[in-house]
C-alpha cells in the first residue's frame, strides 16, 4: 500500500517547525514563545512587593511573606504609564505599591525581559494601568 503524497508533506512541515523551533529556542534564553498573549477579563487591584532586581528583571509578590507562588511582573499598559517618581524613595519606608490592572492568562515572561541573562523565571505577568503609594497599616 503506498501512502498519500500529501501525508508525506504534512509529516515533512511539522517536523521541519519543530526542529527549526527547538534550534531557534534555547533553554537559557527568552523567546517569543515566552511572551504573555492573552489578558484576563477581569481587573484587580492588589499592593506589591518588590522582591529582588537582578539583572535589571524586577520581580514583585503580592504577599509580604514572599512566597514564590505569588511572585509576578509588572508591565505597563502603555509606555506613559510608570510607577510613582517617589516609589523608589518610599519604598522601605511603610509605603507599598498599590497597582489597579490585569493579570495574562498563564505565565510568561513580559517582552521588557527578552534580552535579558540569564533566561528569567517564567511568571504571572499583570498588566497595570494605574499605579500608586500607599501607607501600609501597622499590625498589632
């Protein structure tokens, strides 16, 4: 029995993307398979921390504990929107970041990030479009 020529170029074309992707897509660098694509419908509004900055990949948690389950990145949603100009400053001072946005469905790792070395973890990625200081409450 001789097999369809067309079978023959479907198998050829999906091992060619394959291969061509797997050389094209080390383990230690982002690529744009890394990339967030799809938005959430539903916003948040949630208060961050930042957790470390290395390699200028700047990783936050929404829990003061610093659980690597609620690590995230932030991405604006357009580029005139940037944190607070005294973030910097406040920031280990009882101030925290409250940002109002939406979180990609999935984890990835935002496009600001794609040259970076080496490869950063993959993560939930929130998208924000409003954000702002804050005066934590003191705990008893």
């Amino acid at each position: 029995m001789r097999l369809p020529r067309w079978l023959f170029i479907i198998v050829s074309i999906v091992g060619i993307l394959y291969f061509s992707q797997r050389l094209w897509k080390s383990d230690s660098e982002p690529s744009v398979f890394d990339l967030p694509k799809t938005l959430e419908e539903e916003s948040y509004t949630i208060i961050v921390y930042p957790v470390s900055n290395v390699n200028n990949v700047s990783v936050f948690t929404t829990g003061k504990g610093g659980l690597e389950e609620d690590y995230l990145y932030l991405v604006p949603a357009n580029g005139s929107i940037d944190f607070p100009m005294d973030y910097h400053v406040k920031k280990d001072s009882g101030y925290a970041l409250q940002v109002h946005g939406k979180f990609y469905q999935g984890k990835g790792i935002p496009a600001g990030y794609l040259y970076a070395k080496p490869k950063p973890e993959r993560l939930r990625v929130f998208q924000f479009d409003k954000a702002e200081l804050v005066l934590e409450k003191k705990e008893l």
